[in-house]
C-alpha cells in the first residue's frame, strides 16, 4: 500500500478546490489534490454560468465579488500561463432588477462602500438604455399553471446597472488554469481516486485513504468536494459541529436564440431578474444563456444522491424559465425543444458558502458554494489559506476570527462571515446559482 506525506491534502479539484490548492501550495507547502472524477473542474464547475456579479445583500459579499473581478480582469497574470488557453473574462454590464428579496437601497449603498461603480436607472432609463427589456413589475414570480401569470404589469421596476459585470467564458478551462498555477508551484493532483475515509489521531486529522488504496498523511485536509461534501463530513465525524448545513440541489440552465438587438458589440449584458424568478446574458455565440432564481413557486429539486440526478433539462423547468424571461423580453423567440445542462450544487441553509476550520484539529472546509461561488474562486484560495495558517499557529478561529486583507483592493473582511456556525440571517442571504 503506497503511502505519501504532504502538509496538506485538498478534497476536490472544481474551480474552487484549485484555488484553494493554488494558495496553500504558493505559501511553501507540499500540497496535493484528491479528485474523484477525470479532470479538473468536471464537476459543479462545468455546469456554472460563471456570472461576475456584484449584487450581495453584505459588505463581505460585495467586497469578495469586487476582489475577485480585479483578478478576473488580470486573469493571464493571476493565474499565469497554461498550454490549454487561458479562460477570457467578458464583461457586458449587469442590470439587477429591484425586488422585494433583496433591499435595493443597501445594495446601492454597499456598492458605494466598496467602490464598486455602478448607476441607479429608473424605467425610462431603463427603457432608453435597454430598449429591449420590458421594465414592467410582475412580483411575486408565479408558475406557469397560475391563473395570474399572465397577467398586465403592476407598476415599473428600477434596476442597478454596473458596468463592469459580465462572465467567464469557459469555467472548466478556468479551473484547469488554476490547476497549472498551482502545479508551477508544486502541488500533485491525483484524478479518478475518491476518498473513502479521513484518518484521525483523537481530535486531530491526519490524512486520507484513498479508493486505490493509497494512504496520504498531512496535517491539514481540505474538503472541497462540492455536492460530495456532507459525505466527507460524515466521514471526518464533523457534521454535528455544524449549525449552518449543506445539501446537494439538482439546477438546470437553459440556452435560446437571444433576440434581435440584444447585445450590438458582443454578448448581451447579464439580467438579476427576482421579479420574474430568472437570471439571464447574452453568450458568445448569439445565445442567451437562462437559469432560475429559485422563486417559491418553484420546488427545489434536493437529492438524496449527488450522483443520481438527471443530466438533461426537462421540458417544464425549460418552459417556466424560457417563458418567464420572454416576459422580460417580448421579442425572444421560445422553442419547444429545451436546450441547456444540468448540474447538481453544493447549497448551505443560507446560500452562503462555508469556508472554516472544524472541531477536528487540521480538518477545513470550503463548501456549501451554492451555485454562486464561481466568481470569487480567485479570492477563496487566499481566504481559506489565511484560516488555515492562523489555526495552525494556534489562533481560536471560532472566538477570534481572521480578519483579511483582500491584496487588489485593499479592504479587510472578517471571514467569521463564513462561519460554519453563523446565525442565519434572512436578509444576508445571497442571490443563488447565478455563477
């Protein structure tokens, strides 16, 4: 039986678990990567739509988003050279649309705070610069069999426009890209090897048994295995410690012809619409690119079996997100035939992610990513390195959490933000899996 000894073992190789191996291994240590499937970012990764937003209802949340988008900018020197191609951010502008979900007002204010630029355009404006979208206020989104669905407009929406929103073009080739940053700085990834057990010594961790036999000791293991997580948990005897949960959720996203005009340059702009229910943006190739926001008028799909799920896009969900935004937009074509991909996401109690230490000794994790991570992969590798080498000298993260500085900006967040024992807030809630 072989048996190997890092400082640390990471749990999964999505956009996130790169990052995270990315930043440990730059820090000096001996590093490597357990991923169950064929690749990096096969997994929830492949499946994002990889949106660069800015909306979040906390300071920490824009701030993180607002870090993250400066190394997106600088992507080809953040992550360095790659021989697969490196991943393009494209940036389209974002309009959010007001909702009762999320306070207009704050978001705006917090914008202001963190320097995030951004514009405040009334439904003319909305009108005259987007003349495409209908402005018209339809709240609480409502299913297709509702007799009120089809009903006129109640009122006109305001909506926040930031310019510098848009998305990633290929979140695979994203986390492929982390991957070679972090193997130029030393760490090893062994792909189609699952964990089957976390070894401990007492309270403390002290590696993994590998499906293939092969025992990895280190003093630190990260799980970051997406949908996979609780299991992992439950394997490390850690998921009583945890007051904030995390459960794996079927997602589908749709793609359609997007109509005439929108997007004159490019790919159209990206549209946060819980008025109606739905996230939309234009793709590269003409497209538009949908998913939901999971209203309330919408069962979300939890699964017993994060490998058991339905991989294609199912008629009903198609309609009801395709035909919501054809509200949005009068001029969009709807097809019969649904065309998309469906993913399975790691979702906390609160949408928010999980990115701490644990009761046992060694044993971090950075989970319950909700869909809405993808854009902050760039910043969650130094977060969770920060956490990392603070306990590990002996600092109570629990009692006394890290404070950190994000390097582009400049602003300090305190990352007890992430705790896995937070009080769950409903107004701190971020919007879901858009990106």
């Amino acid at each position: 039986m072989a048996h190997e000894t890092h400082d640390a073992i990471v749990i999964g190789a999505g956009v996130i678990g790169c990052s995270v191996a990315n930043a440990l291994a730059a820090d000096g240590r001996s590093v490597v990567v357990v991923e169950r499937g064929a690749g990096a970012g096969c997994g929830s990764t492949s499946a994002s739509s990889a949106v660069i937003r800015y909306n979040y209802s906390t300071r920490v949340g824009v701030a993180v988003a607002w870090e993250s988008a400066q190394a997106w900018t600088e992507w080809a020197s953040f992550a360095g050279p790659d021989d697969a191609g490196l991943a393009r951010f494209i940036r389209t502008g974002g309009l959010t649309l007001e909702s009762p979900e999320q306070d207009f007002d704050r978001v705006a204010s917090l914008f202001a705070d963190v320097g995030v630029p951004y514009e405040i355009w009334d439904a003319a404006a909305i009108r005259q610069r987007m003349p495409m979208i209908d402005p018209g206020r339809h709240h609480p989104p409502k299913a297709l069999e509702d007799a009120r669905f089809w009903d006129d407009a109640d009122g006109v929406l305001r909506g926040l426009w930031t310019p510098d929103s848009g998305f990633v073009d290929d979140p695979q080739l994203a986390a492929h890209n982390l991957m070679a940053a972090a193997v130029r700085n030393g760490a090893t990834f062994l792909f189609r090897n699952g964990v089957t057990r976390i070894e401990r010594d007492g309270d403390r961790v002290t590696g993994v048994l590998c499906e293939d036999g092969s025992v990895l000791s280190a003093r630190a293991v990260v799980n970051v295995a997406g949908p996979h997580s609780a299991v992992i948990n439950r394997m490390a005897g850690v998921e009583t410690d945890f007051s904030v949960r995390t459960r794996p959720m079927r997602q589908e996203v749709h793609e359609v012809r997007a109509p005439d005009g929108y997007g004159q340059d490019g790919p159209g702009p990206l549209v946060a619409d819980m008025d109606l229910g739905v996230y939309f943006r234009g793709t590269p190739g003409g497209g538009l690119l949908i998913g939901g926001m999971e209203p309330e008028c919408d069962p979300l799909e939890w699964l017993d079996d994060a490998d058991d799920y339905d991989p294609q896009p199912t008629k009903p969900r198609f309609d009801a997100q395709v035909i919501r935004t054809a509200r949005r937009l009068p001029d969009l074509g709807v097809v019969d035939r649904p065309r998309g991909i469906a993913g399975v996401y790691d979702v906390s109690d609160d949408w928010i992610p999980i990115y701490d230490r644990t009761s046992l000794d060694g044993y971090y994790v950075a989970i319950g990513t909700s869909g809405n991570q993808f854009k902050n992969a760039p910043v969650v590798g130094g977060m969770l390195a920060a956490i990392v080498d603070a306990s590990e000298n002996g600092r109570d993260h629990d009692a006394d959490p890290v404070h950190h500085v994000l390097p582009r900006t400049g602003l300090e967040v305190n990352l007890g933000h992430y705790s896995r024992n937070r009080v769950i807030e409903p107004s701190s809630t971020s919007f879901t899996v858009m990106g």
